[in-house]
C-alpha cells in the first residue's frame, strides 16, 4: 500500500482538496492508501521535528506547503521525493535546482 506524508503549518491549508484529488484517482485512505498526516497548529518550529517523523516512516513521497514547512521536509526527506504546492519561487528559496530540473522535488501551483 502506498504510503504519502503530508506535513503542513496548518491543519486546514489543502488537506480536503488533496483527499478529494486521490478520492478522485481511486485512492481511498485506508484502503488502497496510508496518510501520515502532521500539522504544525501554526507553531513552525515544530515542523522539524514532524517532518523526521514522516521522513522516519519512508513514506513514498511526502506532499507539503509553505516555505517552512517545505524547508523542514527537504531537510530530512533524503531520497524520499517531495511535492510542494504554495512557495512563490522555489529555484530561489533554494527547494529546487531549476522548475525544468527539480531533482527530486516537484512543485504544484
């Protein structure tokens, strides 16, 4: 079963609509599919801390947003790829080599 980490600052910043996405793809949360969710409740300097317990799990990708949160998890993820949605520019905030190139990242507008 496939297993996707979710880390987030908040608890309400795009989980329902990437549920709703995998719903849409056939994925069913516990049935064909494992959620490690952590949210940080707005506390940043907790993401560090939640993104290794995700990154401890190998799930097969971890899925994230915002700069912190994002930062948190590329520092523990190693090959683990990640996808990013909410970061004004990712080649300049350093999460990704080039948008052509990401090199293990991938970035959602």
């Amino acid at each position: 079963m496939p297993v996707i980490g979710f880390l987030s600052p908040t608890n309400d910043v795009g989980l329902n609509p990437f549920r709703r996405g995998l719903r849409e793809l056939g994925y069913v949360e516990g049935q064909n599919l494992q959620l490690v969710l952590r949210s940080s409740d707005g506390d940043n300097s907790r993401l560090p801390a939640l993104a290794t317990e995700i990154a401890a799990l190998r799930p097969d990708v971890i899925v994230t947003n915002g700069e912190p949160a994002i930062r948190a998890a590329k520092e523990v993820a190693g090959a683990i790829p990640i996808v990013m949605s909410i970061v004004g520019d990712p080649v300049a905030a350093g999460f990704a080599e080039s948008l052509a190139h990401p090199a293990g990242m991938s970035i959602l507008s």
